[in-house]
C-alpha cells in the first residue's frame, strides 16, 4: 500500500526544487510546451486521493499520474522546471519519469 501523506510531502519538496530550477532558467519564450512528471507504479490508488492528499495530478492510466507543473514561463524555464522535479522525485524513490510534449 502507498504512503499517500509521505508520497505528497515527496512531491512538495520535487515541486519546489521544480521551481528554483525554472526560475534559475532565462525565459526564452520559446515553445508552450506540455511537459510534466508522470509517477508510476501506484496501481490500486485513486485519483481522488491523492487530490485529497493536496497532489495536483491527473490519471494518466493504470497507476500512472500526471503532475502538475506550476512554473513560470515556457520552453526552457518548464522544461528545466520538470526535470528537477523528476530527478528530485527519482532520489526520493518515486518512480517517475518525465513526459515530453509540444504543444
């Protein structure tokens, strides 16, 4: 069973190193891009919890959600901003990796 309360302080903190990482970034008004983190391997848990748990996600199929990206700017600045915070989530032992998309 998933630590839902441990697993959402987890990804406050790879949101944060997210966000240090995006602001460090030059805004180079590039591509809107869609990049995001997708965790894994929480087969059994539901959407509505971890919402409830304050984790800002989306399903993404069999245990797999989407997280959501809260930084400023685009091209680099998310792009810089998702990677930490999958690197972030990856020392933690969350599985995850990060998902590449323009829009």
């Amino acid at each position: 069973m998933t630590d839902i309360i441990t697993l959402s302080k987890k990804i406050a903190a790879a949101t944060e190193a997210g966000k240090i990482a995006a602001a460090a970034q030059l805004d180079d008004g590039g591509s809107a891009n869609l990049d995001h983190v997708v965790i894994f391997g929480l087969k059994g848990v539901r959407e509505a919890a971890l919402l409830n748990a304050g984790i800002d996600c989306r399903k993404r199929g069999v245990g797999k959600f989407a997280l959501g990206a809260p930084f400023a700017g685009q091209g680099n600045r998310r792009a810089a901003g998702v990677e930490a915070q999958a690197d972030a989530l990856n020392a933690a032992g969350v599985q995850c990796y990060v998902h590449y998309q323009m829009d």
